[in-house]
C-alpha cells in the first residue's frame, strides 16, 4: 500500500498534476501540490472579495472615488488629532 501512495505523491509533486480519487465512481478526494493549493485559495479569495464588491454595486452601497478619498483623508486627519 505505501508504493502506491508514494507513486501518486511523486506525481503530484513532481508533475504539478492534481488527481481525484474516486470511490464507487464518485470523487472523494482531490490531491494537489503545496503551490497547486495557494495559488487556488488566492484565486478563490480574489473572487469572493470581486462578488463581494459586485453585491455592494447592485445595492448601491457605493460612492465616487472623491468621496472616498475625502473621507479617507477626514479619518487620516482625526487619528493624528486623536494621538
């Protein structure tokens, strides 16, 4: 039994290939490298934070890059106040 697993993490690792074991033709689990892995979680984060920001623009929980910046500077300016 460890050859075989062994075979399958030299595959990954040194290939960079992602491979999905079935069970009864089902996918259970899917073995992927280290950098494999990262680059799909920052992938992942990257969309949700773009469907985010697509959820504020369709309810029009927005303003203008003025306005924002206004009220960047209004804050930066309290803080230093405030120190």
């Amino acid at each position: 039994m460890r050859a075989p697993r062994l075979a399958i993490l030299r595959e990954v690792n040194e290939a960079g290939r992602t491979i999905t074991i079935t069970q009864n033709g089902e996918a259970k689990v899917v073995v992927m490298d280290v950098n494999t892995y990262d680059r799909w979680r920052s992938a992942t984060a990257l969309l949700k934070l773009l469907a985010n920001g697509e959820a504020e623009v369709q309810a029009a929980r927005v303003v203008s890059q003025t306005e924002a910046f206004r009220r960047a500077r209004e804050a930066i300016r309290r803080t230093r106040q405030d120190a």
